[in-house]
C-alpha cells in the first residue's frame, strides 16, 4: 500500500466524486480511478459504490478513511520533521581560527549574528593555518580567520584588520610600562613563541623585524599552540613573548604586561576565508555582519575598519606565502 493510493482514495472519498478529486490533486481522473481501483485489488474489498451518477463509501470505505486520514497526517509530520532537520543542519556554522590570533571584528560579527540570526548554531575550533585553510576548502569548516599572506588560492577572502605584533614582558621589566617601544630597544636574547605552523605569516614578520633590527634571539616554540602556555612560559622567566596584538584584547596574566612593538608595517592582516560556492545561509549571515560593522564613534562594538572582500589578483591582497 504507498501513500499516493490512500490520497487518492481520501480525496474520491470526501469529494464522492472522481473528477473532482482529480482536479484537487491536480492529476487526470483516469489516473484517480487506476489508483483506487489498485488499492481495492490489494485490500480484496470493495470500498467505493460507483454508478453512472454517484459515488459512495462502502462501510469497509468508511472504515478505511478515517485510518489512512491518520496515516497520511503522520506522514505529513515525519515529512515536516525531515525537512526542519535539514534547515537546522544548514544553520550550523562551523568557524575555525588560529590559536594566537582572534581580531575583535569577528566576536563583534557573532555577536550581531546572534541578534539578526538566532537560528544559527556556531562551532568554534583553532588549528593551524594551514590545516584551517584546507579544511575550508574540503568543505570542512565554513569559515576560517586567518592571517595573510597565505596559500588562499581558490578561496573568497574577506579582508579584516592589520595586527602588529605586543610584546609580553614581566611587570617588573623597565619597558613593562611604555605605552609602545621598539624592538632594538628591548634587543631580546630569547624570544618565546608558538611553532611556526600555527601561524606562518605572524612567524615569519617576526623574524623579518629581527632581522630589519640586527637582532639574531633564540626563538624558544612552545611545544603545544596555545597562548596560556607561551604566557606562563614568559612569566617563568624564559623569555620575553612577541604574539599578535589581537591577544592584549582577549587575555591578562598577573604579572605580565603587553606593549605594543613599533614596527615599521603590521605584521599581517586579517581575513575571513570561505569557500566561494557556498550556498550556506548560516555562512552567508555571518559575512553580512562582517561586513555591517561599520566604524562606530566611541563604545565597545567600534571596529578598526569594515571588511572587505577581494578576490585573486586585486592588488590589495599580500602575496600568497607559506
């Protein structure tokens, strides 16, 4: 027995009338007649009275039409339920960063989501870039924040803010105090920092400033990409730590102070990566409040500037690195 047999028949049954029921589901009244006829085979009982001018229920017909107006009202709500299964799967939002850097835009843009879009479930995880990057590209992750340059190709960018690098120092340090300072003036023996791969172009603009400034330290990585464990590292005394500046936003340590480095260009600039044939509504709401946060005068939702998206081969996207 398939739903479409107790359709029809519900349909002859409660307008007692086959072309009727026909153009209520829009079908040719040969293919009403087929149907219910099929159904009364299976059953091996009559349930339609048919003469030349009429059409009734038989009293197994009328048994049958209470239980199949049942059947098919059940098969509405499971229909029903598939479908908001699936709406709420495409709300999901799967967003990936890099443990070192978090710019203040992208909580602003979840906080906005959240208000236009309450539906949107959003799962956050860090990695390092380049797996981030991939895991875009397999469809993975909707979204990931990275930093530039980076191996983007294939990817939409959406451009956010540029970072400079802080460097954490003790509280008892001469500089602890200064409001910015450059880094010939600190001139570190060791500097601690995450492993390259949790963020290549931050590694890399760091060792370039040294570099610029004659300075050759001892780079000490932290075995594990997590900010905490570089911050307890310098609070051992191991070293001073130079970490995006988007970290004095999200973190304090007793004992440690953040100061911003006087560098001649940001070490890099942020963006939003996401696959440019997405068609997920919930990815789609997130780059609108990307790129609704507009500059603000004063309080806490002002952001550094609106992102904005660019493509392969505008000159504003850094060339691509490892």
């Amino acid at each position: 027995m398939e739903l479409r047999h107790l359709r029809y028949f519900v349909a002859v049954a409660e307008e007692l009338h086959f072309r009727r029921a026909a153009e209520r589901l829009h079908v040719a009244q040969p293919a009403v007649s087929e149907q219910v006829r099929k159904l009364e085979q299976e059953l091996g009982v009559r349930l339609l009275d048919r003469t030349q001018h009429s059409v009734s229920l038989t009293t197994a017909g009328s048994a049958l039409l209470d239980e199949a107006r049942h059947v098919l009202r059940h098969a509405e709500v499971a229909q029903h339920a598939a479908k908001s299964a699936r709406d709420h799967a495409t709300m999901s939002l799967r967003i990936g960063y890099l443990p070192d850097s978090l710019p203040a835009s992208v909580p602003l843009a979840l906080r906005r989501l959240a208000t236009s879009a309450p539906r949107v479930e959003v799962h956050l995880e860090t990695g390092p870039a380049l797996r981030l990057i991939e895991e875009v590209r397999a469809r993975r992750l909707d979204a990931a924040v990275a930093s530039l340059p980076a191996p983007t190709s294939g990817l939409r960018i959406t451009l956010l803010d540029h970072q400079r690098p802080v460097a954490v120092l003790p509280a008892s340090h001469p500089h602890a105090r200064a409001t910015t300072i450059a880094i010939d003036r600190l001139a570190p023996d060791r500097l601690v920092m995450l492993p390259r791969d949790a963020n290549p172009a931050f590694y890399n603009a760091v060792v370039s400033i040294c570099h610029t400034a004659g300075l050759s330290p001892t780079l000490i990585e932290i075995d594990a990409p997590r900010v905490e464990d570089a911050l307890l590292a310098v609070a051992a005394g191991a070293g001073m730590a130079l970490l995006p500046e988007s970290v004095a936003e999200r973190y304090s340590f007793p004992g440690l102070r953040f100061v911003l480095l006087e560098t001649a260009t940001p070490a890099f600039q942020s963006a939003v990566l996401t696959h440019p044939d997405t068609d997920s509504l919930a990815t789609l709401a997130f780059l609108r409040a990307l790129a609704s946060g507009t500059n603000r005068h004063g309080g806490q939702d002002a952001l550094p500037r609106r992102p904005r998206e660019v493509t392969l081969g505008d000159p504003a996207v850094p060339a691509v690195g490892a």
